[in-house]
C-alpha cells in the first residue's frame, strides 16, 4: 500500500509518503528541502498508524500541527493495483 498526502503546520506544509509492503513499512517526510526517513521491518502498523506516532517527533520541525490530508492512497492487489480512493468515489457516486 502507498499513501501520500501533506502534514500541514504552522511554520510549514510537509509533503509524506508511506509504503508498506509484506516486508516492513516506510516513511519519508519532506521537511523544508530535508528528508525525514523512518522504516521498520514490522508490517503489523497501517500507514497512517506510523504516521500518527511519529507525529510528536515531526511537531518540532514543522511546529504545531494543524492536519494530516491524505491525497492519494493506492493498494496493490494480486499483481494490479488499485486505488481505495477511486473505489470509494465509484462507490459514493452510486449512492451506497
């Protein structure tokens, strides 16, 4: 799975992008022109999991945290992938 999105905070707005494969999950956080990287061998956390506990550490760099938007979230599934948000608007757009 692959989630990008912005992390919105006072000072600035942080662009991420979280993969999480069967081997582990990744983070990377453009911070002002930096790269902030986290990944860990463990897969048992959903991205916006990793992302919320590693918030407290971002806090300084990006000041107080306002939001987190999630723009694009894409699963892959059997060898194809396919977007969760594109299903969900399919979705919603048939009225339930």
């Amino acid at each position: 799975m692959l989630v990008r999105g912005k992390i919105i905070g006072e000072r600035v707005t942080a662009p991420f992008e979280i993969l999480k494969t069967r081997d582990g999950i990744s983070l990377r956080v453009e911070i002002s022109g930096k790269p902030f990287e986290y990944s860990t061998d463990c897969s048992c956390l959903e991205p916006l999991e990793l992302l919320g506990l590693l918030l407290p550490v971002l806090e300084g760099e990006i000041g107080g945290i306002k939001g987190v938007f999630v723009e694009e979230a894409v699963e892959e599934e059997k060898g194809k992938t396919h977007s969760i948000l594109k299903s969900l608007r399919r979705f919603l757009s048939k009225g339930g």
